[in-house]
C-alpha cells in the first residue's frame, strides 16, 4: 500500500485518519505520518492498516488505485 493508496482509501470509506488509526491499532501520528510520506511504519502497523481497510471493503490494485469492494459475510 503505498501513502496515497491510503489517503484514497480512507476518502472512500469516509474515513478520517484518527478513524483510521482507531480500527488499525495505530497511533493517529502513524497514520498522518504515512500519508505524509514522512513515515514508514513498522510492519506491524503497515498489516494493521491494510487489514483495516481490506476488512471493510478496500481492495487494492496495483501500486495506484484502489476500489471499494461489497463486503461479504
């Protein structure tokens, strides 16, 4: 996932980045950090994020989109 994969799906989800933080196990600053381009998070974080976002729909597309996926239950 690179920073503005993250920023795009956040946007989509309508997520802010404390929101974000919240459901990644992270620390706001992680997140803005990241988005940021100022930050790389640990890999524990990096996976936090990611299944955050996959997890609620998010799929990811290569090294530039992203799209919004229905979830399934």
């Amino acid at each position: 996932m690179t920073p503005a994969q993250c920023a795009a799906a956040r946007a989509l989800l309508g997520w802010s980045q404390a929101q974000l933080a919240d459901n990644a196990g992270v620390s706001r600053q992680t997140v803005v950090g990241f988005e940021s381009g100022r930050r790389n998070p640990n890999q524990a974080s990096m996976d936090g994020m990611l299944a955050a976002l996959i997890g609620s729909g998010m799929e990811f597309i290569g090294h530039s989109g992203v799209v919004l996926r229905d979830k399934v239950n």
